[in-house]
C-alpha cells in the first residue's frame, strides 16, 4: 500500500501514512471510543467501513508518545489474540500461516 505497516503473524495492527504525520492502529471499538474522547483531536476513526471496524487514525504531532504506545500495545494483544492469518494455498484451499 506504499506506507510501512507493523504486523504480526501476518495481521497488520498499525501503519505510518503521510510521510510519518499520521498513523493508524486497530483497536476494538470501546478502545477507539474511550481513545477518541480522552485525547480529542488526536484519535479519530478512519474514513468509512475501516473506521466503523476499528481503525483508528492518531495525529502523530499532536500526540503524547505515552498515549500512542498504549494504543499500539492495545492493537498488538488483540492481533496477537486473533492468531495468524490464514491465506489461501494454491488450488484455493486455506491454510493457516506459520508462526
């Protein structure tokens, strides 16, 4: 997609955009809300369904690194949680990712 991203066993949990200004973290929905209302103008959900999903948008320079550690600790225990991704083996069978 053109920008680094942070992943585990497979599953993207986080990503740099716009040259390092902005990031993205996948959080559960409460996490995005409570993110959203505790540090306002810093957190705010991506644009359409990604947002609706969890994907949430943090204003790098405006954020406090306390805060944006805690949200990419958060995204990394649920993607840890979710397990690998599984993908799709030749033949259009699935497989699961070895970790």
């Amino acid at each position: 997609m053109a920008h680094p991203d942070f992943r585990l066993d497979g599953r993207i949990f986080a990503t740099l955009k716009e040259g390092g200004r902005t990031g993205m973290t996948v959080l559960t929905l409460e996490q995005q809300r409570e993110f959203i209302e505790s540090h306002p103008g810093v957190f705010e959900p991506e644009s359409g369904a990604w947002g609706r999903q969890g994907c949430t948008r943090i204003h790098l320079g405006d954020a406090d690194e306390d805060v944006v550690g805690h949200a990419l600790t958060l995204a990394w225990q649920q993607a840890q949680a979710k397990g690998p991704t599984v993908k799709k083996a030749r033949g259009g069978a699935k497989k699961k990712a070895s970790r």
